[in-house]
C-alpha cells in the first residue's frame, strides 16, 4: 500500500486553511473599514499614527486592518471636572480626581484655612490641538485649575472666601483659568468657574457659624430699620406736603375774600359818592330787610280795640306776639 499524506486529506488541507484565513481576513477587513461618530462628538482620524483630518457626526469610512485609527471626541457638549469631592456617576473620566481632601484645602490671604470646592465647566474646541499639543490635557487641566484657585483664594480674606466674595471669586477664577488654558495651547474652551461649598476647617467652623449668625442677624435689624425709616419718612413728608398744601389754600382763600370785600366795598363807596341818599336808604333797607327777618312776626293793634281773639291765630304758627 502506497504512503498517503494525511494532511492532505483530512479536514484541516493547506486549502482550507488558506480559504479561511482569506475570510478571516476579509471579515477584520469589513469590520474595521467603517466606524460611526456620535451626535456630541467628532471624530479624529489618524493614518499611521498621524493626523488626517476631523469628521462630523455620522457613518464614515477608513482603511482597515489599523492603518487608519479614529479617536473620539465629546466636542459638542459640555464637559466638568470636580474639585474637593466626587460625584457618584459621572461620565468624563477626567472629571474627578484621586486626591479630594487636599484640593480643597486652601490658605487665604490673611493666613486663614477654608474648605473649598468648586466645578469648572469646559469645551472641547480643537480636537487636533487637544490630541497632539499637551500630553495627558484633562489632567492639565486639573492642574491649572487648582493653580488658578488656590492663586484667587490666596489675594482674599477668609470672610470674604466664605460670605461676600464668592461671586468675584468665581469671576477671578475664570478669567485666570481661559488665561492658562490659552497660553498652554489646550485647545479648550473654559465656560464657567462654579464655587460649590466653602467652609472654613471642621475644628472653627462653629465660631465661624455663630459669627455668621451674628451678622445675619445684624444685617436683618439693618433691614427692618430701614423698612420702618422708608415707611414712617415718606408718611411724614406727605402729611408735611398736605398741610402746607392745606395752608396755601387757606391763604389763597382769605386773600380772594379779602379782595372781594374790598371791591364790594368799592363799588358801594362809588355808588354812595354818586347818589348819598338813595345809597343810605337801599343800605337801611338792606339793613332792616335782615334784621327783621330774625325778630318774627308783628301784629299791632289799638288797644281799645276787644273781641281779636277769635280772629287771631292762637297755634302760634305764625310766631307773632300782641301788643
């Protein structure tokens, strides 16, 4: 019997073997000749380790088999780090960072400790400089940021760290922080500097309370006063307002009277200087005409005159007297 290759004819033939590795092959192909961008991001394309060009959101397509490598980016959405704490879910994996407690942990200009924490809120603007300028940007940019802080908190007092300074703070941040990112080449953009809570070190922060108390309770009498001052200074100014009001028309009044007085009188004075007698007599007149309105009624009879009284009215409706 003849010797026969078993290779040859088994199941695993150079034939075989060549005919799957070709469709191994044109399945890694297929498989690594496409890729897709999501709708916040853009995509990075890389030949042979080196920049080609940025892609918009959608399907694309590249060489296989690793000649063309794609490296995502989240561009069009808003990114955070955190500073001094944690969140418990998060989806940048730049946005906490390993040493918490001593973030937070600063010195203020008068020598002071305090507890601060605070987000930072950035962009991705230039995915090409992002990749290829810095290494490692987030933690970069974790960095700045702290220098950035700790450089605003250290040009404050501990009161203003903790009560009246915080928005000036967070704008001093800012700035500092797009100054930073700028000269660094990051390819970033900073949006917004967000102080969470500040609090001074756990051994003081119950003196710091009560201090605090104290001037919110001052800062509340200071508003009371001032509420009752706004209500009781305008009352008076209005009534003030209303009686000299009340006194100009008084005076008005008396002088138009006065000055009517004195023109009646005037044209009487005239009227007399024309005719003396026939003003005396219409002045009696007048004169008498009032009087005698007030005396009531008259009725005089002779005395020898008897038997008037059924004919006088005797329910005194007409207020007259017999004599």
């Amino acid at each position: 019997m003849p010797f026969t290759n078993a290779a040859a004819i088994g199941p695993f033939s150079p034939r075989k073997i060549a005919a799957g590795l070709i469709l191994l092959s044109t399945a890694i192909g297929v498989w690594t000749s496409y890729y897709t961008v999501p709708a916040e991001s853009e995509g990075v394309l890389l030949r042979f380790g080196r920049y080609l060009t940025t892609v918009d959101p959608g399907l694309h397509f590249k060489w296989p088999f690793g000649i063309d490598e794609v490296a995502i980016l989240p561009t069009r959405r808003q990114l955070k780090m955190e500073f001094g704490f944690q969140s418990s879910v998060f989806t940048n994996r730049d946005q906490v960072g390993g040493e918490p407690d001593r973030e937070k942990m600063m010195v203020t200009g008068d020598l002071n400790a305090a507890l601060v924490e605070w987000v930072v809120q950035y962009r991705i603007r230039d995915p090409k400089q992002y990749l290829f300028d810095v290494r490692e940007p987030g933690q970069t940019l974790r960095d700045l940021a702290e220098a950035a802080m700790r450089e605003v908190i250290g040009d404050r007092t501990v009161d203003e760290v903790i009560t009246i300074g915080r928005q000036e703070i967070e704008v001093a941040a800012l700035a500092r922080l797009q100054a930073l990112v700028k000269l660094y080449q990051l390819g970033i953009g900073v949006d917004q500097v967000q102080l969470k809570n500040v609090n001074p070190p756990e051994q003081v922060q119950a003196s710091f309370n009560e201090v605090n108390k104290a001037q919110q309770d001052r800062e509340n009498m200071i508003n009371v006063a001032n509420g009752d001052y706004n209500k009781a200074v305008p009352r008076a100014r209005g009534e003030a307002e209303s009686a000299l009001r009340e006194a100009e028309g008084y005076r008005f009044k008396r002088i138009n009277e006065a000055e009517g007085d004195a023109a009646a009188f005037n044209e009487v004075l005239r009227e007399y200087l024309k005719a003396p007698e026939v003003t005396r007599t219409r002045l009696y007149l007048e004169a008498m005409a009032q009087v005698l309105q007030r005396t009531g009624g008259k009725i005089i009879v002779d005395e020898s005159l008897r038997q008037l009284l059924p004919v006088l009215p005797i329910n005194g409706s007409s207020g007259g007297t017999r004599e």
